[in-house]
C-alpha cells in the first residue's frame, strides 16, 4: 500500500486509514502501516491469547494476526475481510478487519478526547475521534491493545535496574506524552535514573505553552534542558513541538528526544529534518536515558 505520509513535517496533521468492524467506524495512523492485504489461513497458536488468531509468513516474514474484534469483545472474527499488516514498536502485526473505507487527512486539533460517546470497552483502547459528516470514526490506541495481549511488548522498565547506581539529577526535563499509563512510567523510569526534576505534560501544545512562558521570563535555558517527545498527541504532535523548538532561535539548543512508537525509517527521516537530536522506539526506555545522559551530561 502506497500510504503517501504527509509531504511536509510538523503540519500538526496525520493521515488516518478507516475501517470498519461490524458496521462501525474505526480508525489508525497511516504511518502504523506497511500494507493491506486480503485475508488469508493462519496457523493457530496452541495456548495463544484469545485474540491471537495465529501467525501467517507472507513473503517468508513470520506475522502475528489479532482479531480486533475480539480485542473490542464484538464476538469473533469469521475468515475473510483484510488484514491491516502494521509495524510499530518494532513489530510486524496484522490486525483483521471487516472493509477499509478510505484514509483522512486530518488535523491532531481536530481530534476529539474519547469520553462518553465511546462505549466502555472501546474508551480504554481508543485515543481521540474524529467527526466527518456526522459520523464518528475512533481512533484505537493499538499499542496499548498489543501490550494488553502480551505485556512483554511494551515499556521495558526492568532495563532501568540494568543501569545500576545512579546520582541525583537536578536537571530539568520536559516530558510530553499523552498516555496516562506511559506518562508515568517514563516519570518514574527517569527518576529512578536519578533525573528528578521533571515537568510532565500531556500533549505538544501545553509544552510548547510551558516553553513560551519561560521564554517569556527570560529564562529558558535555566528551566528546560531537554525536552522528551511522543509523535502522536492530541491539540499538537510531537513533531509539531519539534519543529516549533528548533525554528525558534531561544529554544533551538535544547535537545529534543522524540520516543514513540512510530520510530521507522520513514518516521525517523522526519524527525531528523526536524532537528530531532535523538530518536528511539518506545519500548528502549534504558537506551532513553542513555541518550539523556549524553545530551546534557556529557556536554
């Protein structure tokens, strides 16, 4: 599949693939994509999650099919439909769906925080709505619905231990990430580092609203000495953030970390057209803080 990602960097825009799942409207990150293809046999996994339809090579590359439906506990899957084959976190999954209907370029302001008009089961696995003529698509938090089937995928805290003793740091960190869950783990991973003064935000625009304030005192470089960025945020996005930095002459020194899922090839060329000073997947929290480490210790 030819997903033509975005042209320019930092538009603060995504392109989301739609589909559907018993009538319903749901959506995914064009960039999560490497193709679509139609259904095909899978092999069962003996003693797999229920949501583990089996594994299938095409192309002699072994892949795990999930069916999504069974993930949002609409029932189970039946043969056919099309399988969304995506790669994030370093992984190679394909998710089973019923019809892809078509992609959407939208802006990350545009998208609505999940509340009440998603049911129960869909609010903890979706990330944000989108409204288009009077229909709602729901973006899935696919990371979480991966690390909720096997918990060894997601953040890799345990590698924090392997770093062994570390001082106390008083140096100030930025941190925008719009999980709740990973907000903290990556909180508690840095201070468990040794980096205890943290400011944690939720999305790009309230650390680009931080930034601007302290900008606005005179004392930037005092308060912020390194900013750590996911990429898929709400209001703003990370390379948003990014780009806003590293054009801004006040701000431009400031290292700037992007850490998400969403770190491929492709991803990572932007990042690096940006400015982006270091870039690592998601689950590589111990090489996160290895990176801090020579962006303002080793100065």
């Amino acid at each position: 599949m030819d997903t033509k990602i975005l042209l320019e960097n930092g538009t603060n825009e995504l392109e989301v693939l739609e589909f559907t799942l018993d009538g319903n409207s749901y959506g995914i990150n064009v960039a999560k994509i490497r193709e679509i293809i139609t259904y095909q046999d899978v092999t069962p996994v003996p003693n797999a999650h229920p949501s583990i339809e089996g594994i299938f090579m095409p192309r002699d590359v072994m892949i795990t099919a999930i069916d999504l439906k069974n993930c949002l506990q609409r029932g189970t899957s039946e043969p056919g439909g099309l399988f969304i084959v995506t790669n994030f976190n370093k992984l190679d999954i394909a998710f089973h769906v019923d019809e892809v209907l078509g992609i959407h370029r939208v802006s990350w302001g545009d998208i609505i925080k999940p509340n009440a008009t998603v049911s129960t089961t869909e609010e903890g696995v979706s990330t944000g709505i989108i409204k288009r003529n009077d229909k709602l698509i729901i973006i899935l938090d696919f990371e979480k619905i991966v690390t909720d089937i096997n918990p060894e995928t997601g953040l890799k805290v345990h590698e924090i231990d392997e770093l062994g003793e570390r001082n106390r740091l008083d140096i100030p960190i930025l941190i925008a990430e719009d999980s709740v869950l990973l907000n903290k783990l990556i909180v508690d991973s840095l201070k468990k580092a040794g980096y205890e003064n943290l400011i944690h935000t939720e999305n790009g625009e309230e650390a680009w609203q931080i930034i601007e304030d302290y900008k606005k005192r005179g004392d930037i470089l005092q308060h912020i000495k390194c900013v750590i960025t996911d990429i898929e945020m709400p209001i703003m996005d990370g390379h948003r953030l990014t780009k806003l930095i590293k054009s801004d002459d006040e701000t431009k020194d400031i290292p700037v970390v992007i850490f998400s899922s969403l770190v491929n090839e492709e991803m990572r060329r932007k990042g690096e057209a940006l400015g982006a000073d270091a870039q690592l997947s998601k689950p590589e929290i111990g090489n996160l803080v290895r990176e801090i480490d020579k962006l303002v210790l080793d100065k």
